[in-house]
C-alpha cells in the first residue's frame, strides 16, 4: 500500500513517565488484579462470619500489638515513600540512591512484629474455618510485603550500578513507590477485619 | 549491507524505504534456529503458536467428545468404565473451557490486536512469552495426568465435598486445581497485556471511537479475566489449602460452607461464558462490516452492550445456584438479571441485522459462520431465558436440556464466529487463502452436524436424562435419541475433521492472499500478510473507524523512530496523541526459566506446603533475569 508521511515524531522523548509509561498502566493492572483477589478473600471472611453463631469461632480475639506495630510502621514508612517517589521525579539520583536504601529497611522492618502476628492470631489455620480465613488473609499480605522487598531490592541494588543513571529507572522507582503505597492501603481493610471487627 | 548506514540513533526519516525494511527487520527479526525460538518475544510467533497450541486441545476435547459419545450411543454400553469415564467428562469440560475457549480468544488478541491498532508488538512482549509457557505447562500437566490415570474426575467445576479431603481421594482434584493455577495466571497476563496495549499503542489518531470493534471487544474482556479470574484462583487455592494443609474453608463441621465453593466458582465461571462470548462478538463485528460492504450499523451501541454485557455479566452468577436452597428474594434478582442480559444482546443482534440489510453481503465461507452464529446463538439464548427462570430451572438442572443450553452458547456463540474468524485471518497469519469450497463443506457439515447433535439433547433433558452418567438402563425411553444424537456427532466430528485438513493444506499450498485479500478496512490489512517482524514500517496515522476504506489513495503514516533499536509510539489513553518513542523489549530466554521455574513450584505445591518456600527462590532468580538492564539500545533511556 502507497504510503504518505504526514506525522514527525523524531522529537518526542525515549520514554514517559506515569501515564505516558506502558510500566505505569502495567503495575495499576496488577494492582487491580492483586486488588480484587484481596476484596475477595474479605469477603469470604464476611460470608464465614455470617453463617457462624459466634465469632470469632472458638477463639479468643487476635492480640492486639504486633498487627498495631506493623500497622503503625507502614503508615509511618508512607511518608519517605513519598519523598523517594518525588526525588524520582526530579530525577535525583543521589537522594534517590539514600531513599531507595531507607525505603529497603522499610520493607524488611514490618516483617519483624508480623513473624509475631500469626502466634498473636490465638487460632491455627486447622483449627476451624475462622483460623483458615485469617491466616489465608495475613498469609497473603505477608507474601505481598515480600513480593514488593524483593523487587525494592533489587531496584536499590540497580540504582547504584550504571544503570542507575537512566530515565527509565526513575519511572521505575515511582512505580515501585505506587505500588509500596497499595501494600499499605491493602493492609489496612486486612488489619480492620481481622483486629477489630471480632471486637465490634 | 544494512550495517554500513545503520548507526546509533538512525532514523527511518533518513533512509530509503528497501533500507527501512532491512534495517527494521536487523532490529526486530526473530532468529532461526532452536534457541531463538524459545527466546522470541514477537506477538505474531506466540500468538500462532497459543493458536496452534489451544487448536490441539480442541482436537483433543473432540476426541473426548467422541468417546462419551461411542459409551452413551446404546444402553449398558461397556466401552468406558465409570470411573474413566468420570475423568473423561472432567477432562473434556476443563480442557474445552480453560485449555481451548479461553486461550484460543486471547492468542487471537495476541496476534491481531497489536496489529489492528497500528502497532509492533504486544505491551510486555516476554510476559507474553511467560505466558504462552505457563498455558502449556498447564495443559501438559493435565494431559499428561490423563494418561496416567490421574486425571481429575469431579467434574469441570470441582464441587466440594467431592473435590474436598473427604471424598477426593488422591491427587486428582489437585491436578484440576492446580491446572487452574496455570491456565488463568497465563490469562490474566495476556489480559494486562491487551489492556495496555489498547490503552497505550493506538496508532495516532485512534480516539476511542475509531477502535476497530473486535479490539473494544477484547479490552472489555480482558477487564472481564482481571476481575473474575482472581475469584476462581482463590477458589483453587483455598481447595488445595483445605487438601493439603487441613484449612476448613469448605468443611461445615468446622464452620465452613459448602456453598462458598459455589459461589467463588460462579462469580468466576458465569464471566467466563462472556470472556469466551465477547471476543466472538468483536470478531462478527469485524466480518460483518468487511462482507457487508459498509461500515457497522450502531458503532456506539455496539460498544455499548459489549460493556453493559461485561458489567451485567457479574451479576449472574447465581443462577447457576438455584437449586441450592437460596432464599427466594435472591433468587428473582438473579432471574431478573439473568434475563435484563438478553437486552445488550437483543441490540446487538439487530445492529448486525441492520448492517447486512443496508450492505451488499458477500457470501464468502466467514459470513456463513456469521449467519451460523446468529442462528445458533439465538436458539441458545432462548434456552438462556428459559433456564433463568427458577421453577423451569429447577425441573430441568442437571439434565441434558442445560448440556444443550450451553453448548448452543459456547459452540453456536464463540465457536462459529472463531472459525468464521479463522477464514478471514488465515491469509493474514499464513500469506495463503483457505479453500472456498472446501470452506461451504465446512460449514455445511459443521452447522448440520451441531444442530442435529445437540437439539435433541434439549429432548432428551425434558425427557429426565441427568448430566454426566456412563450409562442408563434399556428400559429408559432415551435409546433412540442418544444414538441419534452419537450419529450426529459424527457429522460434526467430519467437519471439524475437513476443517482441520483444509487449514493444514492450504497453510502450505493455499493461494497466495496479498496484503488485503478481503478488501477490509482495518490497519493489519495495511501490511503484508504474513505481517514482517516489525509489523509496519512506518507507523499508520487514522482519522476514522475505517482506515483503508477511508484512504484508499495512499495510508497516511508517521515517520522519526529509530530503525536501530526496538521502537513503538505510545499515545494517549483518549485522543491516542504521541507522547513518547517507547522501547519494547528484545528476545530473551529468561520468560521461558520463570515459566519453568514457575511450573516447578507450582507442581510440587501438590504435594508440599514447602514448595512455596523453597520454589521461589529460583523463580526470584529468573525473575531478577529477566527484568535487569543489558548492554542494548532498548535499555538506554
């Protein structure tokens, strides 16, 4: 077919950030999909409360501290959180380098109180169909908390090699901070339901 | 020849046009050879192959098909055991849904979407790559429990208590939950994909009312897998946990519900009719307008029920329930709702109508599908509104009126248009033309062969046959019809059969097609066929729903990419206006080591919680692989 140039688009840039990046829109789709795996195992937990007589089924109520002192830690790490992903965006490297770092003990710090939240759940996962749906749910975040580690880490190792100088690692870096955001505020309806709906 | 003018940053401005075409197809080639194979990221090569590969499981569910029918032809046949036969009927529903329907919609998008939207390769080509693996490694691990004698036997949808601890004896419902691990991680990666590449690489010029139809249909399915898909993965998941590790979920001694399987698995299964459904809908879209010889009746309608159906299909599911004991108010929503589908698909129906009336169809073997389909699918969504009523439900649940039922939906609805479709892309994908003929043959023998299978079983239903029985007694009055209907099956099988046979002669000695053999107005005719590794040489730039019918003179194009690195333009969610030079990554090994990775874990979950551990530390490392920065054009910026 005969062709006609009638567009230049020698100028526009290698690549671009938020919604301009393919990765952006990439991460909300998984976000999405992790999203909707979290409001249903939530739900299975309304639907299990509903058909039961009490509840917490045959258990005392989870101890309070340790999914506190997880909560408190990651509302608190939201804040560098943010100031990484704004250095990114300002494409500063340097500080990006000290907050990737901060952001890496971020994430290993809930991991501590959370290795004390199962033993705090007062119920085993074979005990009945309450202890199933709150070990599934913390079971589930903690995979996230580690999921996201992994990938924080790796990136933090990335930004001090030669590749830590491209753009493109900036927009990798935001999308890594959107996605820290999601497993905090992924956590927070798990932490409601499983501490303070049994004491309602 | 091409090294000595190509350096860093060379532009397709600069060059000649054979030069583009060179340089293009340096950069974007896939290499011959084993290991290039199994490193390739190109759309078009995964997408043949996930075509190809759920084509295979079609022949194989045929097959399955064909022996239940050979068992039931006559009364206290002694063909297949109970036993084996339970697995044969598990095996043909779970491998037709989750190893053929599905994927053989989503490996079309592979392929044609990209090319439709005027772009080079798929959004996350080596996801792509990840998950044509992990689709095969799934339907290798249910194969191949089959033929070892462990394959699942509880049916396609796995009820508990009988897929459960209890009554589950052995490994197979593990095989069947875990298959399901498999198939819809690879779905749910295609479906992320389709959804970025939609949102991000419309040519520029694409607004939202010039996506071509088949494309809209497979965003909103893909939005469909992102949100149902997640409910049955938590499903299996719970089900290998209650298995594997003594969980409750489904036990009622221990407050659990049986119930709950039921509905995790309907809020997934009653989308996934759509997710099969709405691509066949975008592919009659697509014929329609090519054989009727004018642009679509009702574009904005149409879209409109592709996503009134999409969200209406999530409040469905219990219909699937009413014989549970529901409580009776839930139970008129659900046939309310239930039957409200009916109206996107009443607008539908009349849109293409309308758009035959008003067009000069030709009447090429695509178009008969088409007018297969409607004919077809209507009967099927009578018996949809009849079954969404709950005291007819009730009488004929579990018989072969609802076998009937949906394969009118499933085969009339999604399988006629997909062989429809198969005729007008195979000269895209091959470069050769199918036999006309042989085509009229082809469907003579599929549509007859279809009807007179599967009407009688409405027959057979109203008349108290229950689903899934090996067997039945010679003084049930169900002899004459069932050998009817096996007879028939084979009619059925002999089209199928020619069709198979006509795609596998034609691929080598069909005529040669030329780029738009159709005279069709969307952009993958814009380009040779088959399409080059680059898919265009220069970017297409739209101004309507129709492009080569609109510029007929010359198609409008946009040129500045480099020619030495891999190079596609992302545009804007709405307007599609440029907004960045974007790299798509180049062939790499390492989707295939975390597949494989993947599939090791994953299996060995079925014998030991410990595999979650252990298995993913060498998923991490290929996934680590896969995702660090080498020395290419692709990675500078």
């Amino acid at each position: 077919m005969r062709e006609r140039v009638v567009a230049d688009l020698s100028r526009l840039p290698l690549h671009g950030l938020r919604s301009a990046s393919v990765t952006w829109w990439g991460t909300l789709a998984f976000m999405l999909i992790e999203g909707t795996g979290f409001a249903l195992v939530i739900a299975i937990y309304f639907y299990l409360m509903s058909l039961a007589a009490i509840w917490p089924l045959n258990a005392p109520p989870p101890d309070l501290l340790p999914g506190t002192v997880v909560t408190i830690i990651l509302v608190i790490s939201l804040i560098p959180n943010y100031l990484v992903s704004s250095w990114a965006e300002q494409q500063d490297l340097r500080k990006v380098r000290i907050g990737m770092v901060v952001m890496s003990a971020l994430g290993i710090a809930p991991l501590i109180p959370r290795a004390f939240e199962f033993a705090a759940l007062n119920v085993k996962w074979d005990t009945n169909a309450y202890g199933s749906v709150v070990w599934t749910l913390l079971g589930l975040h903690t995979t996230h908390i580690i999921t996201d580690l992994v990938d924080t880490l790796v990136l933090t190792a990335l930004v001090f090699t030669r590749h830590g100088r491209n753009p493109r690692r900036f927009g990798d870096v935001q999308d890594n901070c959107m996605y820290w955001n999601f497993v905090v505020a992924a956590w927070l309806p798990i932490y409601g339901c499983i501490y303070w709906i049994v004491r309602l | 020849m091409t090294e000595s003018v190509i350096g860093p940053d060379t532009r397709d401005a600069e060059l000649e046009r054979p030069l583009v075409d060179a340089a293009l197809e340096n950069t974007w080639a896939t290499a011959s050879g084993f290991w290039s194979a199994l490193a390739t990221v190109d759309h078009k090569i995964i997408g043949r192959r996930y075509i190809l590969t759920a084509f295979a499981f079609l022949a194989l569910g045929g097959v399955l098909a064909i022996l239940m029918r050979l068992q039931l032809a006559r009364p206290e046949a002694r063909l297949i055991g109970p036993d084996r036969y339970n697995q044969i009927f598990t095996m043909h529903g779970a491998n037709m849904m989750f190893l053929f329907a599905v994927p053989v919609m989503e490996a079309m998008a592979v392929y044609l979407v990209p090319l439709m939207v005027g772009t080079r390769n798929i959004a996350f080509p080596r996801l792509n790559a990840f998950s044509y693996w992990i689709y095969l490694a799934g339907g290798l691990l249910l194969w191949v429990s089959f033929v070892l004698d462990m394959g699942p036997d509880v049916g396609w949808f796995a009820y508990v208590p009988l897929s459960g601890p209890q009554y589950g004896a052995g490994k197979r419902a593990d095989i069947w939950a875990q298959m399901i691990t498999f198939t819809e991680l690879s779905a749910l990666a295609v479906a992320v994909e389709i959804v970025v590449t939609v949102f991000k690489q419309r040519a520029p010029g694409m607004t939202l009312d010039r996506i071509p139809l088949f494309v809209w249909s497979m965003l909103v399915t893909a939005f469909l897998v992102i949100l149902a898909m997640p409910s049955i993965m938590v499903a299996s998941t719970s089900l290998i946990l209650d298995r594997l590790v003594g969980t409750h979920f489904f036990n009622p001694a221990e407050g659990g519900d049986v119930l709950l399987w039921q509905h995790l698995f309907w809020f997934f299964g009653h989308p996934e009719v759509y997710i099969i459904f709405l691509p066949a809908v975008g592919m009659v879209s697509t014929l329609i307008v090519t054989f009727a010889r004018r642009p679509v009746f009702g574009y904005l309608a149409l879209v409109m029920a592709l996503i009134a159906t999409g969200i209406l299909s999530f409040g469905l599911w219990v219909h699937h329930m009413f014989v549970t004991g529901l409580p009776r108010l839930g139970e008129s929503f659900f046939t309310a709702s239930s039957m409200a589908i009916a109206i996107p698909a009443g607008v539908q129906i009349f849109c293409w109508i309308a758009t035959l009336w008003d067009g000069k169809p030709v009447w090429k073997t695509p178009l008969l599908f088409v007018i297969g389909f409607i004919f077809t699918f209507v009967i099927g969504g009578l018996s949809g509104v009849m079954v969404a009523s709950v005291p007819f439900d009730a009488q004929v649940h579990d018989t072969y009126f609802v076998v009937a039922h949906f394969h009118y939906v499933l085969i009339g609805g999604s399988v006629f248009p997909l062989i429809g479709g198969i005729y007008y892309w195979f000269p895209k994908i091959t470069g050769r033309m199918m036999s006309e003929p042989v085509g009229h043959w082809v469907f003579g023998l599929i549509f007859i062969g279809f009807n007179l299978t599967f009407f009688p079983m409405h027959i057979l239903g109203l008349q108290g046959m229950p689903r899934r029985i090996y067997t039945y007694q010679p003084d049930m009055p169900w002899h004459g019809l069932n050998l009817f209907v096996s007879a028939s099956a084979a009619v059925l099988a002999a089209g199928f059969l020619l069709f198979f046979i006509d795609a596998l002669r034609s691929a080598r000695a069909g005529l040669p097609a030329g780029a738009n053999p159709w005279d069709a107005p969307t952009l993958e005719w814009a380009t040779s066929s088959p399409p080059p590794s680059f898919n265009f040489a220069r970017i297409p730039v739209v101004y309507g729903a129709y492009p080569l019918w609109e510029q007929r003179e010359a198609l409008s194009v946009a040129d500045g990419l480099r020619v030495d690195r891999r190079e596609l333009v992302v545009t804007s969610l709405v307007a599609a206006e440029p907004e960045a030079r974007e790299s798509s990554p180049r062939n790499s090994i390492w989707p295939l080591w975390a597949a494989i990775t993947t599939t090791v874990m994953l299996i060995w979950s079925i014998f030991s919680p410990w595999a979650v551990v252990w298995g993913s530390i060498p998923v991490a490392i290929a996934l680590i692989g896969w995702f660090w920065p080498k020395r290419v054009p692709e990675d500078e910026a």
